[in-house]
C-alpha cells in the first residue's frame, strides 16, 4: 500500500461582516424591548423585541449574543404574559 504524503492544512480566512456592530446593537435593542415590555405592554414590546432579535439572528452567523438574548426575550414574554393576566396589567 503506498502512502501519501501529507499535505500543508487548507487554510481559511476568517469571515466578518462589517455590519457586526449593527446586528449586536439590534440583539441589545431587542433585550431592551424585552426589559421594557415587562413593565408597559407586554403584548407589544415582547413581540417587538422577538422580531429585532429574528432579524439579528438571521443577520449574523455567530449565535454567541443572539441564543442568550432569545432565552431572555421568551422568559420576559412568559412574564410579561403572566403579570398582565394575573394582575390584570403588566408591572407598573
């Protein structure tokens, strides 16, 4: 059996947007939202927020802000829900 003699590992260049900074702001826009949405009108900013948050996570490859912030925004929406339900309004 021949063997083959190995060769130098491909090497790839890392990929960046420069849009980046934009997609990470909306991720912090949407937990804001999200914050708010607690204490105002749930039904409003929470849906807001998961739709900021869909657009940077569609927008950016690199889950590493847009998986936590997705976590956040489906407990504040559960909350939200809840307080406003419950209490008859959100938290304020």
């Amino acid at each position: 059996m021949e063997r083959r003699p190995a060769y130098a590992a491909v090497r790839v260049l890392a990929v960046t947007s420069r849009y980046a900074p934009l997609w990470t702001a909306l991720t912090v826009v949407s937990i804001a939202l999200a914050i708010v949405g607690l204490f105002l009108w749930p039904f409003v900013f929470e849906a807001a927020a998961g739709l900021v948050l869909l657009i940077a996570a569609k927008s950016t490859a690199n889950a590493r802000y847009t998986a936590p912030a997705l976590i956040f925004v489906t407990v504040c929406a559960m909350l939200g829900a809840t307080f406003a339900v419950v209490f008859n309004h959100a938290l304020y």
